[in-house]
C-alpha cells in the first residue's frame, strides 16, 4: 500500500469514527441539556422553555452574539454564513423564545442589532460550560504536552478549513 492510499484510509478511518460517537454525542448532549434547561426553570418557574430547543442552532448564533455584546443582523448573517432572510427567520425563532431582543442602531436607523437578553446569557453560559467540562473530560486521557499539541493542530484544522471555505 502506498503512503497515499494508507494517508488515505486513516482519513476515512478518523471520519467514520467521528461521525459514529457524534450521535452518541448529541444524544448524550440534548439529555444534559434538558437537564440544564430545567434547572434554569427552576430559577424563573414563570417562563416557559421550549422544548426539544434546537440547542445546536442556539448556541451558534448566540456564539456570534455574546463576545460583542450586541451586533448587526448582517452581522449575524455573515457569522452564521447564511442568507440575511434565514438569519432573520433564525432571529424570530431567537426573539420569540426571548434568548435575543432586537435594538435600534444609535448611529443608524435603517441597522437592526440583536443582543442577548438575560435569559439568553443564562442559557448560552450554561451550554458553554456544558461543552468545556466534556472537552476536559474527553482531553483528560491525554498528558499535558499531548493536549498542547492536539490544540494547536486542530487550530491549524481549522484555520485550513476557513481558508478554504473562502
């Protein structure tokens, strides 16, 4: 076999397996959620959570959003590499769950900005701190150097992977 072909197949190999424990994944992460979510309940019983939430959509979006505090709706289209009329119908879903409010722009009338409300900012930190406690717990088996060196060529990854998507 060439080194090619075994380059190759170790690809494959690493791609199957990522996408085999990613439905274990997920599935192991919308429990927990569910669990954050009623927790989060619990400390404002008036409101009411939806339900089988799009947590993945939530948590992109809001990823965009919670850095700077407040952005435009273009903005917003741009970081989730959508269409300004699905990252409008993304911002309703937001809105209507309260996790974003809309605001005018002081500078512009015609610019709409989306920001997260308290709600939002609860959510998005509770998932957050979800995902860095399993990346912890997944990394652990690692040594420190071994970790060091994963992060940084996945970094390479994924700068590759934005350049190419350009």
């Amino acid at each position: 076999m060439s080194k090619d072909e075994l380059y190759s197949n170790q690809i494959t190999v690493i791609v199957h397996g990522f996408m085999q424990v990613w439905n274990r994944f997920e599935a192991t992460l919308s429990k927990e959620l569910a669990q954050i979510q009623e927790s989060l309940q619990g400390m404002h019983p008036q409101r009411e959570y939806q339900q089988n939430a799009n947590y993945e959509l939530f948590y992109r979006s809001c990823s965009s959003i919670y850095p700077k505090g407040n952005i435009t709706m273009g903005e917003f289209s741009s970081a989730l590499s959508v269409p300004l009329s699905t990252a409008t119908r993304i911002a309703d879903w937001l809105v209507d769950h309260e996790y974003i409010q809309r605001l005018p722009d002081t500078d512009d009338r015609r610019v709409v900005r989306v920001a997260l409300t308290d709600t939002g900012k609860e959510l998005f930190k509770a998932i957050d701190r979800y995902i860095r406690q399993r990346m912890q717990q997944i990394l652990s088996s690692l040594t420190t150097e071994e970790r060091t060196t994963l992060l940084n060529l996945v970094s390479k990854v994924l700068f590759g992977l934005k350049e190419a998507a350009r």
